[in-house]
C-alpha cells in the first residue's frame, strides 16, 4: 500500500554511490546509549560519580564504549579494568561537529570548499555505553622507555595554521535567468561557510606571527593551501601572497572553484611570521570572490610556544622517535601525549621539568599527536546526559503505512490534549482509513 507522509523532511542522496549506506550501522538497538554534546575540540573527562549519576559507575572500566559521528573514539580509562573508584575517570580527546558528514549532501564531494565548519551544527553528538564483549577502542598507557632511548632526537613535527572563514554561507554556483540569479536546490560548488564577498582589484588576509618554524638546512617545503569560488559570471585571476610574494597567480572564472595547494621555500618563512593574502585581481565592476580557507602547513620546531595542549602529526617511522619538546605550559603531573593514530598514551619524562621527552613506538604510517596537560582545570568535565534507546525501524512492529513524523514540541495541545497522537488515532480509525498509523521524532 502506498506510504503517505506527514510533516516529513527526506534528503535522500545518491543512495547507489553510497552503498546503501545509513551511518546507523554502529547502533547497537539492545544497548542503552547516553548522550552527551561537545561544542569545543579539548582534553574531555567523564568521573566516576558523573557515571554513577546514570547507574553505571560500577560497570567494568574495560566495557565502556564511545561513538562520535558513527565512529568509535579511543578513551583511556585511569583503570585498566575492573570498577572505577570515585577518584576514577574516563578521558578522551574530544572534538565539535565539524563540515565532514556534510560532504555527502554536495553533488559531488570535490565541491565542499571547507569540511571545517558544519552547515547544521557546530556541536557533536557523543554516545557512551556498555559493551562487555570486549575490543573496545582504548588509548593504551604505553612505557616512556626514555632511558634506553638510541635515536637522536626529531627536528621538526608538521603543523598547520589557518584560517577557516566563517563570514557568511555562501550560495554557491548559480545562473542567470533573465535579470535574476536562480541557484541550484542542491548543494553545489563554492555553496558554504565562506568569507564576504572579495570585489575586484581587493583581497582578504590572513595573518600570525610566532610560528616557530624549524630553520635548519634540511627543513622540507611548507605547503600553501587555499581553497576558494568565484561569485559572479566574470572572468577573474586568483593571486596569493605569502610575506609579499606573489606564490600562485591563475584564472578563477566565473563561479568556478580551486583547491589550492602551493609549495613554497622554506626562507619564506624563517622569520616566523605567516602573512597570507588572497587577492582578486580582476578588472570587472561589481565582480566578487569568496575564500574558504587559508593555510599554511610547516616543519615545526619542537618549542612549543608556550601551550598547554597541542595537536600535531608526525610522519611514519619504522623506528620509532625520540622527541624533546620546550616550551609547554604545565604544572603538577607529568603532561601526556596521546596517539590517536595508534591508540597509544605516553606520560613525559620530566625530570627537566622545561625539557619534555618521549620515546615512541614505531609507526607505519603517519600519526596524530596531541600533547596536553594532565592538570584537572585543563580537562573540560562531562556531567550531563540523556539516556536513548534506539529504535530498530528495520523491525515490522515498528512499521506502517501510514507515517508521522513530528517533534516532540509539537505533541502539546491546547487543555492538555496531543493533536499528532489525536490525528494518529483518526488515521487508524475506519473513517481516516484505516491505516497503520505510526508517530516517529526527529
């Protein structure tokens, strides 16, 4: 019988490229999730208490789970295994939504200028929960065997400084019909979080000093990256400017885009200052450009600049490395670098306390990094959730012909009543069809 739909909003994309894929395929209908928000990228921990709160302190350490996104987050947990103790915690390295599950939403995925920014929500959903049969993801404490160390120490980690702009959301590519412009209804290229409009003969910069770049003769080339669309159906040169060089000079016509991906000399920026300009160099009247984003990815020194927490990457060694960082802000603990490649957790050697060192286990490909302090203000605390227990859909008893989908605010009637249940009940009734009415939220 046919399904007819009320209040009902379905993106439904390129079903057949994805696979049939759904992004529920990590849910678990038996388990009971609690869900939790990050707005900001940091050090995150979950008490012992903070899981007592929702009944399951006392659950094994080595059982917890976490999702983000559909994907599994490695934690480390204060105890390996067994209950945790009130002093007990969870930590994780937790990072805000990001424009990265969006990118099934563009026509094609090349047309996302910037997987930075959400076009939804800057804020991700976490959802911790209980799986005793084991191979749950884990930042293992790894031995710091600094004293029988024989590499010599890294020269340089890579880092990248950007700017991620955040002006306006951008229309994207459009036509002209007649006297006005009419837009594609899907999400097409130069469409998201852009800076304003760059008129002809104007520019936008990005500008920081102190980078610390590593200066020695063997320091590989840093790499410029800028992607940008034009705005308008003129032709147009898009020029970038690193320190007052001109480093990449080609046409942006139109409403095409680039994804610019640029190596420069490393003398460009030995004096530790990035300043990039992205200009449009055009000649029409009333032209205009929009930039997404601006970067400039580098050999780092490993002075640290006076952070207390730092994410950076390291190449692949099938050696391991030896690291000796200066330059980072701590007090009380030891800081700990954690692996998010390799799910490792290394506490530094600091009997320097200004001279962090660390032995590291061979990597085949390259890693994640991100130092931090262990200090207690330094973490941001988890301590509130909201339990859910999914629904499997796939199930016939969840099924019907006749489908409402509505929100829970809209369930308030006036003198107590529930319109959408009310209109359910009609549906079901012999006089609104007959059918087999179901409510779903979103």
């Amino acid at each position: 019988m046919m399904k007819r739909f009320l209040l009902l909003l379905l993106t439904v994309i390129a079903l057949s490229a994805q696979g049939q894929v759904f992004n529920n395929e990590w849910i678990d209908y038996s388990k009971t999730y609690y869900k939790f928000k990050v707005a900001v990228t940091g050090l995150y921990r979950i008490s012992q208490p903070a899981l007592n709160s929702i009944g399951i302190g006392s659950v094994p350490a080595q059982d917890f789970q976490l999702w983000r996104n559909g994907k599994e987050v490695p934690i480390y947990t204060s105890a390996q295994s067994g209950p945790l103790t009130s002093s007990d915690y969870i930590e994780f390295w937790g990072e805000m939504n990001d424009g990265k599950p969006d990118s099934i939403m563009y026509l094609l995925g090349d047309y996302q200028l910037s997987d930075k920014w959400s076009l939804e929500t800057d804020t991700a959903a976490f959802f911790l929960t209980v799986n005793p049969s084991g191979n749950n993801m884990r930042l293992v404490p790894t031995v710091n065997d600094v004293a029988n160390n024989t590499l010599a120490p890294e020269r340089y980690f890579w880092y990248t400084f950007g700017r991620y702009f955040k002006d306006k959301i951008n229309s994207g590519r459009s036509e002209l019909v007649g006297d006005s412009y009419t837009y594609s209804s899907v999400y097409d290229y130069g469409e998201g979080w852009t800076s304003n409009d760059v008129a002809n003969q104007s520019s936008v910069t990005y500008s920081v000093s102190g980078i610390r770049p590593y200066t020695g003769a063997d320091a590989p080339q840093p790499f410029v990256k800028v992607n940008a669309a034009g705005n308008a159906i003129h032709p147009r040169n898009i020029q970038v400017k690193l320190n007052g060089t001109v480093v990449y000079d080609q046409p942006l016509n139109y409403y095409d885009y680039r994804k610019i991906v640029q190596a420069v000399n490393p003398s460009q920026i030995s004096t530790g200052i990035i300043d990039l300009e992205i200009a449009n160099t055009g000649t029409e009247s009333l032209d205009r450009m929009v930039v997404a984003q601006a970067e400039l990815t580098y050999a780092h020194s490993f002075d640290m600049g006076s952070v207390n927490r730092i994410a950076f990457s390291l190449d692949s060694s099938s050696v391991g490395n030896f690291l000796q960082i200066t330059g980072f802000i701590y007090s009380g603990a030891a800081p700990v670098l954690y692996d998010l490649t390799n799910g490792q957790r290394y506490v530094a050697e600091n009997s320097n306390p200004v001279l962090l060192k660390f032995a590291l286990k061979p990597s085949l490909v390259p890693r994640k990094l991100v130092l931090v302090s262990e200090e207690p203000e330094n973490a941001i605390m988890v301590n509130s959730f909201k339990q859910r227990n999914f629904v499997d859909y796939s199930l016939p008893v969840n099924q019907g012909d006749f489908l409402i989908i509505t929100h829970p605010t809209l369930t308030n009637g006036t003198n107590g009543t529930n319109p959408i249940n009310d209109y359910k009940n009609y549906r079901s009734s012999a006089a609104g069809g007959g059918y087999n009415a179901k409510v779903y939220m979103i």
